[in-house]
C-alpha cells in the first residue's frame, strides 16, 4: 500500500509542476513518508518514473487491444479497435505518456524510458498488421514495418493530443479522422 501511495504521489507531482521540479521530499511528503521510503521502496524519481512507464506500457488496455484487434476479421476493423483502444489507453495513462514526453528533452533515463515505451508501441503494432497482412488486407508494396510506423505516426500520444485538444475534435472525430487516415496510407483501396 504504501509504494502503491507513491506511485500516485509522484504521478500527481510529476504531471504539475513536472518532474524536473519534483524532489524526493515533495513526493515523500505528497506520499506522508521519509524520503527513504521512497527510495528504498520505488528507486527514488528515476525509478518511480520507470514504473509509470511501465503501468503506462504493460497496461492490461494494451494486452486487450492486441487481443480484440486480433480477434476482427478485417484490416479495417482491425484499425477501429486499434483506434478505440488508443482512447481508452489515453484516458487511463495518458497522463503518465505527457509526464514522460516532457521530461525526455532534460532527463536522460526520461528519454531511455520514453525510448522503451516507443519500441514496445512499435512491436505491439507489428503484431496487430501482421494481422492485417495475414487477412490480405494490407496495401500493396507497404511492409508490415512501414505499416506500423505509419500508424505509430498517426495515433502516438502527441498527435492524439493535437487532434483531441488542440483542434477541439474531441475524441469520436479525431479516432475516426485518424482511422481514416491510417486506413487510405496501409489498407487494400
């Protein structure tokens, strides 16, 4: 119980004011223990931010959308899930992703960490169009690999954020937009 108020209390302090500007002590007083105990229990800020990127990239949300894109029978069904799934995974960590994101330029195990996150996005992805070159459906002359850097493009949290947020379309518009989008760049016409 105690990690577990660690881990909220960094993630609280990390998202604002920033991990930067956390300290050991801020957290440990966020958390109502020493400073020890955080060390002793998470690592101290390195690894309480390693395990953020762990519940952000090992979500059990990640392990369902690999499984129900799986299960569709076409490529363009395969997006959808895969679209629907990066909303829900925003909604539950996308916090940690932004947390991440912005202390990456002035942390080096922020950036090692971001580095992990993007090559288990990128893997997960070649899973899920395997499957849609498995079903026929991916466009001709675009590999598996190109397909899933294509989509890791299109749907990474920072251009989420930016069609969500930034251009106001909300969730529904911008997944669907995205899909869209995805769908003309790797799918059979």
């Amino acid at each position: 119980m105690t990690r577990d108020e660690v881990v909220k209390a960094a993630r609280k302090l990390y998202a604002e004011p920033g991990y930067a500007q956390t300290t050991v002590e801020k957290i440990a007083r966020e958390a109502r223990v020493s400073p020890a105990t955080v060390y002793a229990q998470c690592g101290g800020k390195e690894g309480l931010l390693r395990t953020l990127m762990d519940i952000w990239t090992t979500s059990p949300t990640v392990a369902r959308i690999i499984t129900d894109s799986a299960a569709e029978s076409t490529g363009r069904a395969k997006l959808e899930v895969l679209a629907a799934g990066y909303a829900a995974h925003a909604a539950e960590a996308g916090d940690i992703m932004r947390i991440v994101e912005r202390a990456a330029p002035s942390s080096p195990a922020a950036q090692e960490f971001l580095d992990v996150a993007d090559q288990r996005h990128m893997e997960a992805l070649e899973m899920i169009v395997e499957g849609i070159a498995g079903n026929g459906d991916l466009a001709d002359g675009v590999s598996v690999q190109d397909a899933a850097k294509i989509i890791f493009f299109h749907f990474r949290n920072p251009q989420f954020v930016l069609a969500v947020e930034t251009f106001g379309w909300g969730v529904d518009r911008a997944t669907q937009w995205l899909v869209e989008r995805v769908a003309a760049a790797i799918l059979k016409g």
